[in-house]
C-alpha cells in the first residue's frame, strides 16, 4: 500500500514539474512571436525589452523588440524539446532524483532567457549610432 502511495506521489510531482518545465519554453514562444509582429506601442519602462539603448527611440524600441522576440521565438523552440525529452528519462525516479534535475534543467532554461540580451544590444549598436540614427 505505501509503494502505491510513493507511485502516486511521484508520478504527481513528474506531471507537475514537467508543467513547471515547459513555463519558461513556452514564455519564450508566446511573448516572442507576439514581440516579433507587435511590439508595445509605447516606450514604457514597464513592459517589453527595456534596456537604455532600446528605449532611446521609436525605431530603435521597435527593432529591438523585432530582433529579440525572434531570438526568444526560435530558442524557445529549441528549448521546448531539450527540456520536455529529459523529463521522460525522470519517470518512475524518486522526487528527490526529479527536484534535482528539474532544477538543472531549469537553469539551462534560464541561461536561453538571458542570453539573448547580448545579440541583441550588439543588434541595436550595429544598426543605429549613439544618436539613433540608422547606420
């Protein structure tokens, strides 16, 4: 009776950490593809990719907005099969075994949201001077 239990237990916490898995993949997906064909419309420092050099100009809020929303878009693709694939291999572990590699799985998750940030600054200095005008 108490192996059934720890079964039902852990086949839960399977299900829900390979929901809590797939947030940050498909965050990625949604915001960037609606990022990609609908940037905010307003320069806001409340939403959207906010950094000095995107907010400097209508243009340059824009095309950041473009350029990051694809990188999230195909990296979010990317990241969707590389974190629900591993998650397959944790069935029928112990809930300590799955915590653990969910959390490794989760820090890979965040290292794709972040580093897009760089690409895309060298983007936006590529593409406008420091006064925003095209280059």
């Amino acid at each position: 009776m108490l192996y059934l239990f720890q079964e039902v237990v852990g086949l839960g916490y399977w299900l829900f950490m390979l929901a809590v898995s797939l947030l940050i993949p498909l965050t990625m997906i949604i915001f960037g593809r609606h990022f990609m064909h609908n940037p905010p419309k307003d320069i806001n420092s409340s939403y959207g990719y906010r950094t000095s050099m995107s907010m400097k100009s209508r243009e340059t809020w824009d095309f950041a907005h473009r350029y990051f929303g694809k990188l999230w878009f195909i990296l979010g693709l990317i990241l969707l099969p590389l974190s629900v694939i591993p998650m397959f291999f944790l069935l029928g572990k112990s809930v300590e075994t799955i915590g653990n590699a969910s959390l490794v799985i989760m820090g890979v998750q965040l290292l794709f949201l972040i580093i897009p940030i760089f690409p895309t600054e060298a983007a936006l200095k590529k593409n406008f001077d420091q006064f925003c005008f095209r280059r």
